[in-house]
C-alpha cells in the first residue's frame, strides 16, 4: 500500500515569498497530483506529472522518481493562493488515487 | 467549473433517513469515483466505476450504496448512516481508470457534498 506524506501540515507566508511544499511516496507510481482544494471543498487539479518538471503561471512542480519525492513550488505568493494543497499518488496498484494529508496555506498581505 | 457537478451541496439527515447524493460528469470519461473527506483525514477512496461498471470498493460499509446507471452518472444512496459519517463526499473522474493510463490522464473533481448526520 501507498503511503504519500506532506509537509509542511500548515504553512503562513508573506504576499511575495516563494512557498515549498514537499510530498513523498513511499512505493513506485505511474503519475503524481498537485490538488489545491479551496474552503468550499472543490478540487482542482493543478498538475499531473511522471517525470521532470512543469510550470503553470507562478505554479512549478518537480518530481524526483528515483528519490520518490516531488516539490509544489508557488512564486510571488499571493493572498489568493490561499489554500490547501494535497499531493496524491496514482499507480501502485491502487484504482483511486493515494492521497496526503494536504498543507494549508494561508498567505498574509 | 471542473465539467463534475455534484448535488446537493449540503445535506443534512437523520440517522434513519434515506437519501441520495448525486453526480454528474459531461466530459466523455470513462472512469468515475465516490471520495470521502472527513476532517483531519485524508481523502479516502470509497467507489470506483468503469464504464458503469463497479471496479473497487474499498471496504466501505453497505449503509453506503453506489449506483452508476450510465457512463455520465454516479449516485451514491445514503441509508441509516451514523454521525461519523457526517464528511464532504467528493465524486470524480476521469478519461481511464487511474490504474490502467498510460498517458495523460487528469482526474476531475465535483465541488463536493457536505453531509451532517444528526
């Protein structure tokens, strides 16, 4: 079974700082999810990436296959960003997805 | 607007009553799913359906009973549920089932149901 484990759990920031969030997997995967899910409960899938890294505006995510371990990086953070971002794992056998405990974000002005 | 619509948005019932959320996808997927969200836990897969056809239920307790009468809908039927299940229930879905993609394949997500069970 899949464990995939977030951190940090809370974060606060400054408008204008870059904001890391880290997600490890514990077994091999086919792809790896950036969700971000706002008060309402919606979710919205940022990125799906296997490999490498891809950016979005100010979003970039990374993965590192071999060391099991992908970064949500956030640039010129925002009050609007907001939010909590879950990592979560598809593969490994499982037919859903393996999900983090997520990291709430609140950026300050 | 994720192209997922789920209804209601907020339920609140009784132990005994019998109720239903429902789910609504426009995207052509082929794979759907029922998430539970309860608070301090992370999203927990409950149903899987592939082409109407269920794929996985992950143990989930028969007071919670999935129907998926075709490729575009998904019900999940709520009946005498305890407090504790009192969540926001997510459905989803995407092109194929998460397990068997080889490409690309972004899973959507409903705005959820937030259900009180008093």
């Amino acid at each position: 079974k899949n464990e995939v484990e977030q951190s940090p759990q809370n974060l606060t920031a400054q408008e204008g700082e870059f904001i890391t969030i880290n997600c490890s997997y514990s077994v091999g995967i086919s792809a790896l999810h950036w969700l971000q899910q706002h008060p309402g409960g919606g979710i919205v899938s940022l990125f799906m990436l296997s490999s490498g890294k891809k950016k979005h505006g100010r979003l970039i995510a990374t993965i590192n296959i071999q060391e099991k371990h992908s970064s949500l990086h956030i640039t010129a953070s925002h009050p609007r960003d907001s939010a909590v971002y879950i990592c979560a794992a598809s593969g490994g056998g499982a037919d859903g997805l393996t999900f983090g405990k997520g990291t709430h974000l609140i950026i300050q002005p | 607007e994720t192209g997922v619509t789920q209804t209601p948005r907020h339920l609140v019932m009784g132990m005994t009553n019998k109720k239903s959320l429902k789910c609504e996808q426009h995207l052509g997927h082929n794979a759907m799913y029922w998430y539970k969200q309860s608070a301090k836990k992370p999203l927990e897969l409950m149903f899987v359906y592939s082409l109407e056809e269920r794929v996985e239920n992950n143990s989930v307790p028969s007071r919670f009973s999935p129907e998926c009468p075709n490729s575009s809908h998904l019900f999940l039927h709520l009946h005498t549920l305890q407090p504790e299940d009192s969540a926001l229930y997510l459905c989803a879905s995407s092109q194929q089932l998460v397990s068997r993609a080889a490409g690309p394949n972004t899973i959507y997500f409903g705005e959820g149901s937030w259900l009180t069970v008093v």
